[in-house]
C-alpha cells in the first residue's frame, strides 16, 4: 500500500483506509480483479483492530469499488465502472449546488463564470 494510517487525522481510522484504496483504485495503481489483501493480514500490517479493516472493506463496497467472492475475499472492481460511478456522482453535485446558487440569487453569468474559473463578486 502507497499509503499511511495518520493516528492524528480526525477522521476515523476506516475512512482513511477507504480514502487510501479508493484513490489507489481510481489511479490505477489497484488493478480491475485484484483481491484486496485479507483483513487479517492488512490488520496486522497497519497493526489495527480487523473490525476496522471489515468496515472498511463493506464500505468500499457498499460504494462500488470493489466485489467480494463469498469464500475468497474482495476484489478491485473495473476502474473504468468505478470513474464513470464518480463522474455521475460529481456531475449530480454539481447540479446540486447550481440549484442552490439559483435558489439564492446568484446570477447565470455568476455561475458561468464561476464554472469557467473566472472571478466571483467577494
């Protein structure tokens, strides 16, 4: 793994395992079909509870990363699957938070502006 448990990180030790994987996933580093390794052997390297790893494993899941084989572990999903899910998930925010910039007022020329890396009225 590229990455590093932060004991002082505030957020919880699961998620940053989440966040290591993830973006291992995304930049190809973690291979379509690659099993992740077992939670006792990923437990013991980072030297934390299993039940972290396990959370963190369901959540990656949960989220569409990866598949797990009953009886075999999990596994890295298509990472081609996986950027498509985050583009849609990214662009419906974006949609999102247009919404609410309508909602308060802001200007369509403000919001293009906005999206185009041009200056806002501060």
């Amino acid at each position: 793994m590229l990455w590093n448990i932060d004991f002082r990180d505030k957020r919880p030790i699961y998620e940053q395992i989440v966040s290591g994987m993830e973006n291992e996933i995304i930049r190809g580093i973690m291979i379509p079909d690659e099993p992740l390794p077992s939670v006792r052997s990923l437990a013991m390297e980072l030297s934390i509870n299993p039940n972290t790893i396990q959370k963190a494993y369901r959540q990656l899941e949960s989220d569409g990363y990866t598949y797990s084989v009953p009886g075999r572990g999990s596994f890295v999903k298509n990472v081609e699957e996986v950027r498509e899910m985050k583009k849609k998930e990214m662009l419906r925010r974006i949609m999102d938070l247009i919404r609410q910039a309508r909602e308060l007022g802001i200007s369509e020329k403000e919001i293009s502006d906005a999206v185009k890396g041009g200056r806002t009225n501060d």
